[in-house]
C-alpha cells in the first residue's frame, strides 16, 4: 500500500522506536491518526517534557529529575549497599521487588568485545571512583546473566576485590539469557536474597 509522504516518514520515526516493527508501528500511527487531537498532543507533550526535565543522576547514573535521583536523595536508603545494573529499567526491576534497600550504580551497558563496548564506554570509572570515597561494604553485581552480563560481572569483580569490599553476585533464580527488565518480581526478588560472593 502507498502511503503519503509524511505518513511514511511518520512510520519511519515510530519503527526506530526499540521493539517496535513494522506492523506495530502501522497500528501506532492509524491510532495516532484517527484518535482526538488531544489524544496525539498528551502524548507529544509528555514526550518533550520528559526530554527537557529528566537528566542522569551524578552519583549513579539513573534517570534523575531534582539535582540527584530518588534513590541518591533518600537519607533512608543502606549506603553501604551498592548494586550495580546495566540499565536504568534494571534497577526499575529490582525496585519493584521491594528487597533491596541500598542504593545503585549503572553503567549504561555492558562489556561486549564484539560490538566495542569495553570497560572505557561505560560508566566503570565513576564506579570505581565511587567505591574510593564512601564506607560502601558490599557490591551487588546485577547484570543479565547472559554471556556479556557475566563477562562484565567477572571483570568488575576483579577490579573491586583488591579494594577489600565484598562483591556478590544475583543468583540464578532468572533464565540464563534473560532480561532483569521481563522478570517477575517473586523471581527477582529471590535472585536478589540468594547472592552469592564472586
């Protein structure tokens, strides 16, 4: 079917979108379409206020919308906890369980050789930095427990150990090569009460 220009280009932009094909994208955009035009502009305008409001937290990276995250600015949470994810939707996983209390580090990815992703593209040496200026007494190493996840756990290990603080790693209540951001928050939290020291 041929569609006017700025219908395709319009496909174009939604198909960029992370999981979303061709099919979703044409249900996407007929919705977009034929819904009320305050239905589209809720939708744009959350999108740009989203975009000019919402920044990285300076102390661990997570999405932040006040100087630090909500995690970083509650005086409540264990400081001498500290789990690191890949992703900012992980430490969303991990949240939801409602088992862990201390605080996040995320290094927005993973160490994978094959795509060029080394330790100096992700945020290792904040991690690093971090764990020199504060009474951190345990490192929980949270990554997908998939090829990548594990190599990045093994590596951070490793630089973490010579500093004398305790690094565990999530157990394996999750699927090998699954994602934190599809697990249910029984299975989650179970990985997170049974890990174990690297």
């Amino acid at each position: 079917m041929r569609y006017p220009a700025s219908i395709l280009a319009l496909l174009d932009e939604l198909e960029r979108l992370p999981g979303i094909g061709p099919k979703s994208a044409q249900r996407i955009a007929y919705w977009l379409l034929t819904s009320e035009q305050a239905d589209p502009q809720r939708l744009s305008d959350a999108i740009v206020h989203a975009k000019e409001t919402i920044h990285f937290c300076p102390q661990c990276f997570d999405f932040a919308e006040g100087e630090l995250c909500e995690v970083c600015a509650n005086p409540r949470r264990d400081s001498t906890q500290l789990c690191v994810v890949a992703e900012p939707r992980d430490a969303t996983a991990i949240e939801r369980t409602g088992e862990y209390h201390g605080l996040y580090h995320v290094l927005h990815g993973v160490i994978s050789p094959l795509d060029g992703i080394g330790p100096q593209q992700l945020k290792v040496a904040e991690l690093m930095s971090r764990l020199g200026d504060t009474s951190i007494s345990e490192v929980i190493i949270a990554t997908n427990p998939n090829v990548e996840g594990e190599t990045t756990a093994t590596y951070l290990a490793r630089m973490i150990k010579p500093l004398q603080i305790k690094v565990t790693r999530i157990a394996s209540g999750l699927p090998v090569g699954g994602d934190l951001e599809f697990a249910d928050e029984v299975t989650l939290g179970r990985a997170m009460e049974a890990r174990r020291e690297l």
